[in-house]
C-alpha cells in the first residue's frame, strides 16, 4: 500500500533529517514525502538540508516541499527585502551554513547556489490529496483553500490552532512547535521541535503512526 510520510519543520538540522529517513525508509517509486517547510534558520546546517532534499527530489517519484515563513522570508532578504526580520528569526545561522558572512556587504544572491534559489522559489503553499490538507502554519476559517492568504498559509498561529471549523479535509501542519503531536478532530500539529533540542517528527499515514528522532546537541 502507498504511505505518505509528512515531516515536520527541520529548520537546519540536517543530522536528524537523516537519521529520521534511515529511520522511516520510503519507497522512492510509491510512496509520497511531503515537507511542511521551514529548512533553514536557527539550526547550524540549513545548506545541507537544503542539499539533502534537492538529492531526495531525484530520487524519490513523488516529493512534495511546501513553503514555509522561514523560506519565505529568506526569498525576500535575497530580493533586498526583510534583511532586520530576516536576522531575527534566525537567518544568521542560514548564512554561515552557505560559507557568507552576516557583517559582509557582499550581495547573498550571488553567493547562494542557483539550484538552491531554484528549489526556494519552487516550493509549493499547500498540498491536498482525497483525504487530507498540507500546509506549513494553518488556514482561515471559512475561506476556500484556493483563496488563502500567504499570511495564513505560512503565519498562522492561534487562531487557527484554536478553531474547531471543519475545512472539509483534516490539516496537517507544523509552523507551532509542540512537546508532541498535537492530534484535532479537524487537524494534526507535527512540528515537535528539533531545532529547540527535542523531536523531528514524521506522521506516516494512512497509518496514522508517528515516527519521530530526538536532535543530539553536541
């Protein structure tokens, strides 16, 4: 039977990304790995992870990365845009993992791979299949999925996380780190933290089963 594996924000952690592969082992021809985005910042290796997915993408026939805030607004620092918001959430780390230098007045543009821009710029605001919505931080009520805002897609927070309103499908989300999953009736919270020293979590469905692997912070 085909599985989807739904992985949570990585956020430069790239070890825990491949000990939670070894650990999970898809299926490159059947099954799907869907990411909820936020690969970069905080964590020290945002570039390898970046890389590590770029090799799953030609390996794997069915690989879905979705957009996340953080990814978001590192396209935007790229364009000249958000560099003080870019700086705050953890862009630093994002950086130094590409070999730049924060304090340079270098342009970062040029000092990014181009298949990494690429990848960036790719990246999808949200994924359906006949079951289930994927998205990186949650939708507003009462708004079809076709006309949500990237604010909602990529920023949401409680009011989402709070609402009982049923989009039709059940969400799965990461965005808002939780000690474990955080299991609705109408959604599943999947992002448990790793780069804050606790789990990178995979909800592999239609199992219904979570597969997760504690970050070692050396």
């Amino acid at each position: 039977m085909r599985k989807t594996y739904v992985i949570g924000d990585i956020h430069g952690c790239h070890q825990t990304l491949v000990e939670l592969l070894e650990k999970i082992n898809p299926d490159p021809e059947n099954d799907f790995i869907i990411f909820l985005g936020d690969y970069i910042d905080r964590g020290p290796d945002s570039n390898p992870v970046v890389e590590e997915i770029i090799k799953l993408r030609r390996r794997f026939k069915h690989l879905v990365p979705l957009m996340g805030n953080h990814d978001q607004v590192f396209l935007r620092y790229l364009a000249g845009k958000d560099k003080d918001l870019f700086f705050t959430i953890g862009g630093e780390e994002t950086l130094r993992s590409y070999g730049v230098n924060p304090q340079s007045t270098d342009d970062p543009f040029s000092l990014i791979p181009r298949e990494h821009i690429f990848f960036f710029n790719d990246l999808s605001n949200y994924w359906e299949d006949d079951k289930y919505i994927y998205v990186h931080a949650g939708l507003k009520p009462g708004v079809h999925i076709t006309q949500q805002s990237t604010e909602w897609l990529f920023w949401a927070r409680e009011h989402f996380i709070n609402s009982k309103y049923d989009f039709g499908k059940r969400i799965i989300y990461g965005h808002t780190p939780f000690e474990t999953p955080k299991i609705d009736k109408n959604k599943i919270g999947i992002d448990t933290g790793a780069v804050y020293g606790n789990r990178l979590t995979c909800l592999i469905l239609p199992d219904m089963k979570f597969v997760s692997v504690k970050r070692w912070i050396g």
